[in-house]
C-alpha cells in the first residue's frame, strides 16, 4: 500500500524528520490561503499515487500567493497518468544547496533490508543507478539488530558528506530506520534530502510503501489507503480476497493461485486469444467469495467468454463448483462459461456441474482452446 | 527414494486444531503420513481425528512426547513467525510453513534467525512437501501424483498440482515435489532443494517452476551451469503480465528490466535448461 507524499510527510514528522512547513490543499483557495501564511514562496505538488509528477508538470514553484492560487487551480484539474489530482501539498520553498538521496527497502536477494544512499539525489537517480552504480552505496541491515552507530558513520562518509553534517543525517537515518520498522514498511525513501543554503538538512520528498501483509497491526495506517485512485472492480475483489487486474482482452479469467492464474492467462496468449484480466480467488475460497469473483469479471463488457481452471488444493472443487453454480443462478451470463476443475475433490464438484449450460473441460491446453472459439464464435 | 520428506518422517502439525489445519492433517493421514502430534496452545491433553492424533500445547513438550522430526504450520499469519521461532528453538529439523499473508519484515528476521540454526524451513506461502507413496508434508493433493525418479521444485502452489497432474497422465513419476512458496523472503531456494536433489540417487531429473519477479531463476541457471549433472525442464509463469504490475504474490513485481519472465527463459536456455511453454507441455520435454 503507497502513501501519498502528505502522509509520508506526517508520518515523517512525527518521527522528527525535518520537512518543509506546509499543508494539504484540495482547492486552489485553499492552497492561497496556506501561501499567504507561508510567506508567499511556496511549492505546489499534485498528491498521486504514481511516479513522474514533476515531468508530468504536476509541481510547480510559486512566486507569488497570486501565482500558488493559479498553479494550484491548474493542477487541480489535471491529471497524472491518467489520474485525477484531487489534492496538492503547498510547501513552503526551500533554498537548495545540495541534493541527496536516501532509503530503506526490503531487498529480495539479501533477504534483508537494505539501505540506499548517493550524494546524487534528485530526480535522475534511476538513471545514475542505471550509469553510475557505484554512486549509489548499498548497505545490508541485519533485521535482527538493526543499524550500528558505526554504519551510520560508515554511511555519511562513503556519500562524502561533510563532517558538520553528520550528526543531523545520522538522525535523520535512524529515525528512517525506525519509522521503517514500526510501520512495516517495503520501502522508505527521502528524494531528494536537501542540504539548505542555511546549513540545514530537510526532506523535501517522502515515499513509504507499507506491507499489506502487515496491516493487521496498523489499523491507524489501513486508514490511509486511497481508494480514489485505485479500479472499483480492485478494490470490490479486495473486500472479498480476490486479487483481481484488468487487462485488455476479452477472456475472463477465474483461477486460483497466482501462478496458476498466470500461467493460464500465458497459455490464452500462446494459443492466440487475449486474456481479459487476471484474478486470483486465492486459497480457501468459500462458495460466497467465487461468487463475488464471477460478478467482477462480467463488469466488463469486453469479456466474450469465461474460463474458469481451477485446480484443488486448500480451495476444494466442489467448494468451487458450488460457488460457480450459485453465480451462475445469481448473474445468468449471456456469454459461454468453461470450466476446469482438477485436484481435491475433483469428482464431486464435476459432479455438481453436470446438466448445466457450463461447458467443462479435462486440460488447461483444451480449456483456453474452447475459450478461444467461443471467442471467435460471438466476434462473427 | 526422496528429499526432506519419507517414511522416517514423524511429524507433527502447528495449528491442528483450525479448519484448514485439521482439513490438511486428516488428508495426510490418510496418505499415511506419519503425524506423531498436534500443537495448539491451550488445548494440550486434547486429541483430534478419532483419537489418533494427540495436542500438545507447546511444541517443545510434542517433540520431548513424540520424538518428531519435522512440523507443518497451519496458523494465521500473524503467528507465523513465532510458530517458526518455536519449532526451530524445539530443534526441530524441518519446518514447512504452509500459511500466506506474513509479513516481510517479520520473514527477514525469522530468516536472520535461521542462519545461526541447522533447521531447514520451507516456505511460508507454500504447498509444502510431498514424496509420492512415501510422505506428505503440506497441502499438495496425494492423488495426482506416483513414485517415480522426477524431482520438482517450485515457487508457486496450484502450478505446482498442474504440473504433477501432467505428468501422472503420461504415467510419470515423482521423487519429491518441494513447493519452496512464492514470497519474496523465505527459507529454502530454488539452488538449496537442486543441491538436494543433484545429491539424490533416485532422481534422475528435475522440473524447475518458477514465475517473473526477483531473480533467484536466474541464479538457479547459474548453479546448474556450475554444478548439475542431471538434465533439467524449466517453465516461467508470467510472459503475458503487464510490467510493474502486482501479480498477488508479494514477489511478482517486475523490477526494471530484471525478474521478466524473457529474461529468466533466457538465461536457463543459455545454460542446457528446456523451455515448456506450458505446463502440460512438461512431459514430453523431461521424457526426451
């Protein structure tokens, strides 16, 4: 789950590192009103959830309170890639004198967390990742212990930060570090951490990414998901535990586990056919969340068949079958449904399948070669 | 003859007395598995499926009761870690985490643990373990596998059953079946359960199924260049996923040009591995 850069920005405050003064702003009175106590020098920063803002022209430096309230109505009504800005963040402007990047992240190949730092901040550090990695120093965390004084030390020096700094930026990491840990964060990061014409360290930007996994324990954090900015047939899937993505296709896809439901979807392509989307009942489907995965697929028109390949082994077949048959009663789809069911319980959910207008299949290979036909059958 | 799983194995199982943990302990009894215990703290001295199978309330007190050698993980994901720590600290040899949903963080630091122990853990997120006609440890179907000179290592769970299902319908046999599980920090990798089986006498090949994200397939090429002598059959889920996008495992996240499935196909072709382009492609490919 991706914070909003307004909320990194709390949560970074409340961990005591230094950011810029300023508010959140969901009108452009609003954003003048926050200038005007600022001072009248302000940034005005679109609050959405993709990266890219600052190319997309979502920021923009105010000059004057006139000039806030203008960008922020601009910005207001535009969009990021596609999607709407519903609030900007109005931060007072900083004067920069150098630009640094730090994060903390889970790292897969460690299988440890992992701490990032470069004195290349800013913008284009994908880029010197991609040219000049050794501008990036990496430094594994052991999970166990946490940072040492003589990493934070060993970390100011690799950046070449000058010594008078040291003391503020080993704060600022650790309190990254904690904030990292406490939140159950995948990913902390400040880009850039600036270096102030006044000799002051400040984050200007914030990201956290949380675990979703973890927010059995940070209910206070669940709280901040945007559901604004994320698909309604998503979001519907997630109530039920449904991990669903929309695709361009036009043959839905009903699976159970995530490598299956890929592997499904990489066979329709193979075979020719596009598939509509990827969707994931997940293990231990009761018959009411199959249900729920059947009515979010046929909310797009585009989908002309349904294959359903589902293989038992927590879920149970005729849990399955049971939860196919009672969607079935409930939607009465005008479009060819094929179903696979293989594993625990096989036989007594075929069983339950049989007599209905379901048309079922033996193979993975055969099924997704049915979808494609019936496909090709309703585009003639 | 099998890996991590036979019929030495004793047994015991974390969180037997919840439904998909009693649901999975009666299945594998009835593969004959040998499950000696049950733990569940506060319902020790109780005893499940008709009374032949015995709850502890720690783990420790099952493996001084039962002499186990192994334990399976049922609990909710919130106790998974401290149900790891509490089968490791029992010294418990080989633990198969089945639960989903841990968090990361609390995986990095089981992980960290493990480092400094000999148990071997498998998973979480995972189908566990299953040696036809010998053992079953986890939830992968007994049914749709038979005994045979194949190993099968995989990341994911239901692909997993695909691929045994194929290859029983072409009436070929499996050593063991490892499910390592699909998150991004677990115990035993792709290389760790090919080490195993390259050491097995009884398997004679290996089926290797992996899927986009990370990049421990391409480290498996890089060991099976070094050091495999067995020939191995490979298939990647996820050609036909969109870049960047989350695939529900916490894992599947293309990072940059890195953990594509093109990429990983690449590498293993490079260094001997076949290509199925889809599961029930497998047979045919580890047949010649």
């Amino acid at each position: 789950m991706r914070l909003h850069e307004y909320q990194s920005k709390s949560l970074f405050s409340k961990y005591g590192i230094p950011i810029p003064k300023g508010r959140i702003a969901s009108s452009a009175t609003e954003a003048k009103q926050i200038s005007e106590e600022l001072g009248g020098k302000v940034v005005i920063k679109s609050q959405v959830l993709v990266g890219g803002r600052g190319k997309a022209g979502g920021i923009r430096l105010a000059k004057t309170n006139k000039e806030a309230e203008d960008y922020a109505t601009e910005i207001l009504g535009m969009e990021v890639k596609g999607i709407p800005v519903r609030k900007v963040l109005v931060d007072e402007a900083v004067s920069i004198s150098k630009e640094i990047y730090l994060s903390i992240a889970n790292d897969r190949n460690s299988q440890k967390p992992i701490l990032m730092a470069s004195s290349a901040g800013g913008v284009d550090i994908e880029e010197t990742a991609l040219k000049t990695p050794d501008k990036i120093i990496k430094r594994t965390i052991d999970p166990l212990i946490g940072l040492r004084d003589y990493q934070l030390r060993d970390i100011a020096i690799s950046i070449d930060l000058d010594r008078k700094y040291w003391k503020s930026f080993s704060e600022i990491i650790s309190a990254l570090w904690r904030l990292y840990v406490d939140t159950d964060a995948t990913i902390v990061e400040i880009n850039p951490l600036v270096i102030t014409a006044d000799e002051k360290l400040i984050a200007l930007d914030a990201k956290v990414v949380l675990d979703d996994n973890a927010m059995f324990r940070h209910s206070d954090l669940a709280e901040m998901r945007d559901i604004d900015e994320e698909a309604p047939a998503e979001v519907e899937g997630r109530k039920f535990g449904v991990v669903f993505i929309k695709l361009d296709g036009n043959i839905g896809c009903l699976v159970n586990g995530a490598g299956l439901a890929m592997a499904t979807m990489d066979i329709i392509k193979l075979l020719g056919g596009t598939p509509a989307n990827f969707l994931d009942i997940g293990g231990g489907a009761s018959s009411e969340k199959v249900a729920a995965a059947f009515r979010i697929i046929l909310t797009d028109p585009n989908v002309k068949a349904i294959l359903i390949n589902v293989f038992g082994g927590i879920t149970r077949c005729d849990e399955v079958a049971k939860g196919i048959l009672g969607a079935m009663k409930l939607i009465k789809p005008k479009i060819p449904v094929i179903v696979r069911l293989v594993g625990t319980n096989r036989d007594e959910g075929m069983k339950m399948l049989e007599g209905t207008n379901l048309i079922t299949a033996d193979s993975l290979y055969s099924a997704a070669k049915i979808a494609i036909e019936q496909t090709r059958e309703a585009g003639k | 003859m099998s890996i991590l799983a036979n019929q030495d194995t004793r047994l015991i199982v974390q969180g037997i007395t919840g439904n998909e943990g009693l649901f999975h302990a009666e299945q594998m009894l009835l593969y004959k598995t040998n499950i000696v215990a049950g733990v569940t703290p506060g319902k020790g001295g109780g005893w499940v499926l008709n009374g032949k199978v015995p709850i502890f309330d720690t783990v420790q007190t099952a493996v001084d009761a039962t002499g186990a050698n192994a334990s399976v993980i049922f609990v909710p994901a919130k106790y998974t870690a401290d149900a790891i720590y509490e089968a490791v600290d029992a010294d418990i040899p080989l633990v198969v985490c089945i639960t989903e949903g841990t968090p990361v963080q609390d995986m990095m630091r089981v992980k960290q643990y493990l480092r400094s122990r000999k148990t071997r853990l498998i998973g979480p997120n995972c189908p566990g373990i299953l040696s036809p006609g010998e053992s079953k440890i986890g939830i992968i179907p007994g049914n749709i596998a038979i005994q045979g000179n194949i190993g099968l290592v995989s990341r994911s769970g239901t692909l997993t059953y695909e691929v045994l299902y194929a290859l029983q319908q072409k009436k070929l046999g499996v050593s063991t079946c490892v499910g390592i599980g699909g998150d991004p920090v677990k115990g035993l990798g792709f290389i760790e359960v090919l080490e195993l089986f390259e050491a097995d006498p009884l398997t004679d090949s290996v089926i290797l199924i992996g899927e986009i994200g990370g990049n421990e397939e391409e480290y498996a090429a890089d060991y099976i260049a070094r050091k495999m002598t067995k020939p191995v059959v490979a298939f990647i889920a996820g050609i036909s996923a969109p870049p960047g996008r989350r695939m529900g495992h916490a894992g599947a996240i293309i990072e940059g040009t890195s953990g594509n499935a093109e990429n990983k196909i690449k590498k293993l072709e490079s260094v001997g591995v076949k290509i199925a382009h889809y599961p029930e492609q497998i047979p045919d490919l580890i047949r010649n």
